[in-house]
C-alpha cells in the first residue's frame, strides 16, 4: 500500500488557484481551466482545513527568463496537491465535533513545546526545548522512539516519505529516520545574523517545509537555505537582510520568505533568485532601545486567491496583491503585534498580542467582524475545523470560537501558557504546552467518579481506611462517595453503559458482593473489563480483613484472583524513593516520589509507572478491557502509619483522573 503523505499546516497554506492565462500560449487556457475544474472537484469532495493548492501562475511573468510549460506546471500542480494529505470528508469531520472536551492523552517531555506537530499515517512527530524530537503513536501517545539533536526545538518538523527534518537552536538542521529515529543527515547553518536591536520574546525559529524533494529552511543567519531532502546536500541559499524565523510559503512558482527586517521576499522556486519583495511598515523603523521589536514577522504567510495574507510585529496584518505586487489592505490594533494568522477562505483570522485579542478580519475588505479577547496573548496559529476556530492561549486556555461569529463554544484550561500551534486528525486536536506536556484533546463522555469509603464503619474496621482525607478531598473534586450498596450499584451500571469512570479505594476492602465468590468473575473484575478504572493503595486487595472475631487478618488469595498478577514480596511495606517511567510521567507523577506498595511482577499487561530504588516495580497499571481508561492502577505515595499531605493528594487526584477527566 502507498504511504499517505504527512500533514504539515507549515508546508503551504494556500486556498484555490488564481490562474492567469498567457496570450503567447493558448494551450495554457487550456491547461488552467482543467485545473480550475481539477480543484474544483476536490474542493466538493474535501474540506481540507487549509486547502493546498498552487499560487497565480503565470507562464508568461516578466521575472522568469524561462517560463514553465503548461504540462510541467501541471505536473507541479499535481505534486503540489498530491504531496498535502487530503483531510476527512465533511460527514466524516462533522462526526467527530469536540463539544465536551477532554484529555484522550497526554505525552511529557522535560521542556516547554512550542512547535507545532506533523501527523504522518499513524505517528505524530514534533520537538521540545529539551532538544528532542519525539515519535508517538498518534492513538494512545506511546512512544515509539526520540531523538537527541544539540540544541532546543521551537519549530515544526517537516516529514517526507521516511524523512522527518528538523531546525534547533544550535543553528543545525536534522534528517531523520521516521521508521526507527537514527540520523540520516545534518546539515549546519552559519551563526545568527548580527541583532541591531534585540526585541525579545525570540520565542520560534522557521520551520522547515518540504516541496519537490527539496527542504527550504530559513535560518538566523539570515539564508533561506534548499537542501536535497535525501543526503542534505545545499542546492541554493538566498542571504536576506536579517534573520529568518518564519516559515517560507514555498509554491511550484514562487517562495514568500518573511524576514525581521521587516520585508516578504518572493523568490523563484526553482532558482532561488529574487522575483519581486514588499517591505512591510516596520521595515522603514529605526529600532530603539528598550522599545518593542516592530520590525520582525513571525508568521508563515497564507496565500489564497492571489491575495498574501501575513502578520507582523509593526502592528499590522497585511493583504498582498500577489500579481500586482502591491498592498491591497492592512489591519491593526498599534502598537502590539500581529502574532498568528489562519483562514478559511473568506474570513483571515488573527491571533495579538498584548491586547489579548483574537479577531477576524474580511479577506475582500480587510474590515474587522468580530473579536475575543482572552485572558493573555495569542502567538498560536489559530485553526480551524469546519464551523469552529480552535485557539490556543498563554492564558494556559484552549478556546473554541464559533468562526462566523467569534463567540466562545467553551473553554478547556491545561494550566499552562500555550505557544504551540494546534493541529487535527480524525476529531482529536493536538499541541504542545509550556509545561512540557504534548497534548491529545478529544470528545469526551461525561466521567463518572467516585470513592469507596461507607461512612458508617463501625468498630475496628475504621482502621482500615487508609487516610480519613482522601474521600473528603476527593468529594471536593466532584467524586462520589460510595457505601457498600451503592459501590455495586455504581459498578454495575458502568458495566452496562460503559461510561468512563473511576473508583478510588479509601477503605482497601472489597465487600463480598462486589468481589463474588470467584473473584475472577464477580462484579469487580467485570467492572474492570468492562472499561472501568480502580485506584488502589498498595497492598493486594482484600489482603487485610476481619475475621469474625474482630481481629485482622491476612489472606491474599482473593486478591490474587482478582488481578491474576504474582508479585516479588508480600511483606515489604517501606516506603523508597522511586523515579518516574515515562509513561508516569505521562500520568502526571513528578519525575521522582516516595512510593510505598509490593513490588509487582512486571509482565507484558503491566505497565510500570515508576521503579523505586531496588528497581522494584510498586506504581503499575494493569488493563483489562478495551479503551484507554480500562485499568487497575495501584500507587501509595505515602508512607504507613504517617499522615498524607496535600501534594500527596492532588497527586491521587492526577492519577485517578488521568485521560478520564481534568480538574
């Protein structure tokens, strides 16, 4: 089977051709128009969020010494739609609409994201300021491998068939493997361009796009560079007049490279030689000390029926007459900066700066339709699905706006600024947070929550609830707290409409109802594969107990039964420092705890969440049945006999609702 093409939002970003006929060649009408009807007829059949398609082409431009003929712009053409992977058909996307929110999965690096992603078949790639480029399995986030480069990683990568290529802030371009995340190539620029005035917040570098088997990267030394995407050889540079930290809109014509010094280049895509350039307000400002940058432009520019749309820190977005090389309008809200910019075809949308506002502007009149004001800034590109525009904020926010109309759908709060550019796939959205979590955001069923603790208990069995905290703090939180009856009638619902849900067990009892005379088929354990999740503490369940003359005991048969699991030692109980797996890490547990529990025999349907300083295994999960909440997770990071303390239990919290719910 053919591989898909990766879905890069940085590749090009340009909506339905615009295309000039040329009087010297008649064929070349004839040409456009089966073009015109080519998208067309993809334009029906696809909503592609940001249809690809090719700039005005005219075969006959004053600035090329050697017009292209209508069969190779045809195939260019082609190429150029070919290479963008096609986007779920209407039915398909309106399927999946994202009206309650909710973490599918989350991924932890050891720095902020900032970079966008690139979906290619069933990975997802992006990078982190911990100078890594992560692999994951797009459906659950496992890791399938990471790669170390030599400096911090601000920008999207690229991928090309089993190439992903990525810049870092070492000046250094990386080809790597997608298949198994070795290096292929390095390619190393020259160093930054010399600041006439730093401006500050130098929070992106250029993404790398990829075009025709060439890699255009733009660098801080001022070069737009064109590396052979298989050996990364340099085929050409182009030395503009300062540094380059946007991504190049790279076309089978043309290149519009935005550069700080305030100037769009537009570049023969074949030669590299300069076209035509348009110098935007802020290339004709003095920088000044201790002021604003007002000259850099930071967004990717977007191209869509002849007009060039971009955003610049001079306060402006601009609309760009591509064939008369002129300005058709500009918008601004001086003197903050125009940070983001995303369309739909008819509305450009604008994400600022210091006044918080995301607004949309009319692409033919350039007259604003609305604004938003968040509760920060806005550097992400905004993007939109269908009827929605989805914004990511450093108010740690992510917003979902009706497009038409700019009002707020709802709000989902990661807790963290966010600089990373969304991106979607089959209903899921994806980005990347300061907090150096990656994150998978999807339609969520309401979570049912809870925690077993009666409140009636009676006599010596009170000493078996493991901290007189947890069920209160946990009820704060939205948790249920559970008696014996209606710990069954809770579990027994779940089974039968399968909805998200968790207990968390305060009381390390199960009451013989719930448990069955055979634990590996009564209620808990059908609970548990049905797609419920357990939260337990420790110990094996059911291992202490009252005998009927009120003393304790100690039977881990039933236990046993339950989890089908063995462990190494069922009478250690100290509590030890215990360092994060990766996989914890993604649950939320910090990088290192103390853990106290049985270190669990790990075998293939367990998955440790932290090994402690024996290399015993005492924070694990274990699935049951089918989807990604499905587990029994045991995790005590608290000691015996000693009281639990408020980081311990937000750290319960975190765990009991991780992809399940967010507080």
């Amino acid at each position: 089977m053919a591989k898909k093409a990766a879905t890069n939002r940085r590749c090009a970003m340009i909506i339905s051709p615009d295309i000039t006929p040329c009087p010297q060649n008649p064929s070349t009408t004839i040409v456009s128009n089966a073009l015109i009807k080519l998208v067309s007829l993809c334009m029906k059949l696809n909503t592609k969020i940001y249809r690809f398609f090719s700039d005005t082409i005219v075969c006959c431009s004053s600035s090329s010494a050697n017009p292209l003929s209508p069969m190779k712009i045809t195939i260019s053409f082609l190429a150029f739609a070919i290479s963008m992977r096609l986007m779920p058909l209407q039915s398909a996307v309106a399927q999946h609409r994202i009206e309650n929110p909710g973490i599918r999965w989350k991924f932890e690096t050891q720095g902020p994201i900032r970079g966008s992603s690139v979906i290619d078949n069933d990975q997802i790639f992006f990078g982190s300021a911990d100078g890594h480029v992560y692999a994951l399995n797009k459906s659950d986030g496992k890791l399938n491998w990471k790669f170390e480069t030599q400096g911090a990683i601000v920008a999207a990568p690229a991928v090309d068939g089993n190439t992903v290529v990525v810049s870092t802030r070492d000046n250094s371009v990386y080809g790597i493997d997608t298949r198994h995340g070795t290096l292929t190539w390095k390619f190393q620029m020259q160093d930054d361009f010399p600041l006439v005035y730093d401006g500050g917040w130098r929070y992106y570098m250029a993404a790398p796009v990829i075009f025709n088997n060439i890699v255009y990267v733009g660098s801080g030394d001022g070069n737009l560079y064109a590396l052979n995407i298989k050996n990364g050889k340099q085929q050409w540079r182009y030395l503009t007049g300062g540094r380059i930290r946007a991504s190049p809109l790279v076309t089978p014509i043309s290149i519009f490279l935005p550069c700080n010094d305030g100037v769009v280049y537009v570049l023969d895509s074949g030669t590299g030689k300069l076209r035509w350039k348009f110098e935007t307000k802020g290339a004709g400002i003095t920088p000044e000390p201790f002021r604003a940058d007002t000259k850099s432009i930071y967004t990717q520019p977007i191209l869509i029926n002849g007009v060039l749309v971009f955003g610049a820190r001079d306060g402006h977005v601009y609309a760009i007459d591509s064939e008369k090389q002129r300005l058709k309008w500009s918008f601004s809200y001086a003197p903050t900066w125009a940070m983001a910019v995303a369309t739909d075809g008819d509305l450009v949308y604008a994400g600022w700066s210091t006044n918080n506002i995301v607004n949309a502007i009319d692409l033919t009149t350039g007259q604003e339709q609305w604004n938003f004001r968040s509760g920060s800034h806005t550097y992400a590109m905004p993007l939109v699905v269908n009827t929605e525009l989805y914004v990511g904020c450093a108010d740690g926010k992510l917003y979902q706006l009706n497009k038409t109309t700019g009002e707020k759908l709802w709000e989902y709060k990661i807790g963290s600024e966010i600089f990373s550019s969304p991106t979607q796939d089959a209903g899921t959205i994806y980005f990347g947070a300061d907090d150096g979590f990656f994150y998978a955001i999807e339609n969520k069923q309401k979570a049912f929550k809870a925690v077993f603790q009666p409140s009636n208990i009676q006599g010596r069995a009170q000493y078996l609830v493991l901290d007189q905290r947890i069920a209160p703090y946990l009820k704060t939180k939205g948790f249920e707290q559970l008696d014996t009856v209606e710990l069954q009638q809770f579990m027994l619902a779940r089974i039968k409409d399968r909805a998200p849900s968790v207990v968390v067990f305060a009381l390390p009892l199960i009451p013989t109802t719930t448990l069955g005379e055979d634990p590996s088929n009564g209620t808990m354990r059908k609970y548990l594969e049905s797609g419920g999740r357990v939260v337990w503490f420790g110990d094996i369940p059911n291992f202490y107990a009252l005998d009927k003359s009120g003393d304790f005991s100690r039977n881990p048969t039933d236990g046993l039964k339950l989890l089908d699991v063995e462990f190494e030692s069922l009478s250690e109980s100290g509590n030890y420092y215990s360092r994060a797996t990766q996989e914890g890490l993604s649950w939320g547990l910090p990088d290192w705890f103390k853990c106290t529990g049985l270190p669990v025999v790990v075998t293939k349907d367990i998955t440790p969440l932290s090994r402690n300083e024996f290399n015993g295994v005492t924070a694990w999960s274990k699935k049951f049945g089918a989807g990604s909440n499905a587990a029994f997770v045991s995790f005590r990071p608290w000691a015996w006999n000693v009281p639990i303390n408020d980081h311990e239990l937000a750290l319960i919290h975190q765990v009991a609702i991780h992809q399940l719910d967010y507080d």
